[in-house]
C-alpha cells in the first residue's frame, strides 16, 4: 500500500513538473484583412478601375494563403459618366482588420475613420509600425530612401468621394496621363514640415497620375487593401 501510494505520488509530482514547465498555449492571431500593396499595378494611378484594383489586392493576398477571403481595395470614385460616385469606407466591410503580424489596426469602420468625438481622439491603428504590406514587410515613409509613403486613396478624410469639380481619382483610376489622385500618408508624418493635414487616407492631390509623377510625389502606386468579409 505504501509502494503504491509512493508510485501515485511521484506520478502525479512528475505530472506537475511537466505542466509547469509547459508554456500556455498562445491564442491564435487573427488572420490577415488589411495590407498595403506591396507593388503598385505599374501603370500609376491607371488601376484598372476599382475592379483592376480589387483584382490586384485578391492576387497579392492568394500569393500569401489569404485569398479566401473577399479583398476590397481601399478606393472613393467620383461622379462620372453617369456612373455615381462610390465611397471607400463603404466598400471595406465591418470589420475588424489585423495586419499580417495579427494587429489589429482598426475594430471598424467608424474606428477607422473617427466617426465620434471620443473615437477621433482615440484615433486608429494605421501608422508605420502597422501598415506592412501582404507579406508583412514594412514600407519606406519619410526618413527612409526612397520614400514612398503615399498611398493612393482617391477620399476624404471620412473615407467618402470628394464632390467638386476637381479630379482627385484620376478619372477614376482609368488614367496614367491627366489629372490628379488623391493621397495618404502611411506612416503619418509630413516629412517634418509644420502645418499640413498627415492623414493616413487623406494628405494631398499627387502631381500627375503617371509613375513618374507619383513617385516624384512620393509614392509608387501603392493603396490599401481590406477584406470586406
């Protein structure tokens, strides 16, 4: 009886040793729903259009094991050609959205954007220690050579398509020669210039919608891209 009670012992002392010695298993990251391109399309801001430019975030995403997922590139239009203009944060889905090191940099839309007061405050997670692209590779923002933190979003600050007559879309990503698009910056700084909006989505119109211009700019024809699932 005292043998077996001696054996029961250091059975369960040895079981103890061994869970004790056994990390907590770590919870599984969300998967990925929000990138940067990693390459812009190479034509400028000519994306084919939004479904040129949905095609090309699906395409980057596959390449990564994540194209099961419906992926949105992050893109307003203007009213054109009797076609309505169309809202980028209308296009994204719910939410919430993880990079590919499982951060998640916005719960939602209204997050995202600082629909509220206390969210404006609160502000999203996109930043240059977030934004990396598909392949969870950090980008070049101001500091690093060359720069390319313009990202191309065609939207206001609120995510929604500008209404006046100027073109920021660059007819509506169908264009490598006239017009202008509108910028963010992912990183969120100005290149140390005071004054100035250093929005992620919302910064300034580039110089052209050519390569060249964009990236005199400084940029690539880069955008964003969400899953919308």
């Amino acid at each position: 009886m005292k043998r077996t009670c001696f054996a029961a012992g250091l059975l369960l002392a040895s079981a103890n040793a061994v869970h004790a010695q056994t990390p907590p298993a770590e919870p599984p990251k969300p998967p990925l729903g929000f990138f940067v391109t990693s390459v812009g399309v190479g034509k400028g801001a000519d994306l084919g259009g939004l479904a040129g430019a949905d095609a090309h975030c699906q395409k980057l995403a596959s390449a990564v094991g994540a194209g099961n997922r419906n992926w949105r590139a992050y893109l307003s239009t203007q009213a054109l050609g009797g076609q309505p203009a169309v809202n980028a944060r209308d296009r994204i889905g719910k939410g919430p959205w993880a990079n590919a090191a499982g951060v998640i940099v916005a719960n939602d839309v209204a997050h995202l954007h600082g629909d509220t007061l206390e969210l404006a405050q609160l502000g999203n997670n996109v930043h240059k220690k977030t934004a990396f692209t598909e392949k969870g590779e950090p980008l070049k923002g101001v500091g690093d050579s060359p720069n390319e933190h313009d990202i191309i979003t065609g939207s206001k600050p609120d995510g929604t398509a500008y209404t006046d007559a100027a073109d920021h879309t660059c007819k509506n990503y169908t264009s490598s020669g006239e017009g202008t698009v509108r910028v963010g910056h992912f990183d969120r700084t100005n290149g140390g210039r005071t004054g100035g909006n250093v929005s992620w989505n919302s910064t300034h119109d580039s110089r052209g919608c050519s390569q060249e211009n964009l990236v005199s700019t400084g940029g690539a024809g880069y955008f964003y891209c969400f899953a919308a699932d």
